[in-house]
C-alpha cells in the first residue's frame, strides 16, 4: 500500500476559492488549483497536455500593463484527477512531488509566491 495523497475534487477547490482573491473565470481553474487537484504529480505541463486538458489565456491591463496567463478546463482537471485515482491517467512523470525533500521545498516556494507573493 503507498502513502500517495488522493486527488482533491475540483468542487471543493472552488468552494475553498477566498473572496477578495482573483481566481479563474468560471468552469477554469488556476494553476495552483491543479497543482492541489493532482497532489502526487510533480510535472503538471507534461500531464495536461499528455490527457488533453482544455486550456485557454486570460489577460487583465493594468498600471504596468497587460498580463496574460493559461487557466485549465475544469471539467478536465477532474476527468484527469479521477484517472490518477484510478491509476489510467497518462502520467509521464519520472517522480511524486512527495519523494523528495527538496522538490518538496521548490513547490511549498511557489506555491507561497502565488498565494502571498507580489
């Protein structure tokens, strides 16, 4: 028996969503939400475009200028995170983000920059 962590349900994501916070339009997911959805993958690039998770650009214009940034297709999130409960999920991915230390640290980092960072 392994100690991987189970894939989290998109709906309780989105219902964990903060306000005041920008998140993903409705029915997308950010980045870090898949990175929570899928807990023991560690490459989520190679994952999402290995299972064709549907993705589109957002863009905001600011002060500083316009932004863009990918969201992810909910309904595909969840598709690819029940395959990886199921163990059929095309993975493509050498190690668990819980198998090292130090990968482990690289994450929690930009995991903090995302939530609190500038």
């Amino acid at each position: 028996m392994t100690d991987m962590p189970a894939p989290v349900p998109v709906a309780e994501l989105i219902a964990q969503r903060r306000r005041g916070r920008y998140y993903a339009g409705d029915g997308y997911l950010d980045h870090a939400e898949v990175a929570d959805a899928w807990p023991v993958v560690w490459d989520l690039d190679a994952v999402i475009g290995a299972n064709g998770v549907r993705t589109k650009q957002e863009t905001a214009t600011g002060t500083y200028g316009t932004s863009s940034w990918t969201v992810y297709h909910a309904s595909d999130v969840q598709r690819v995170a029940d395959a990886i409960a199921d163990g059929t999920a095309v993975r493509q991915v050498t190690k668990h983000r819980s198998s090292c230390a130090r990968c482990r640290m690289r994450w929690r980092l930009a995991r903090s920059n995302h939530l609190g960072g500038t």
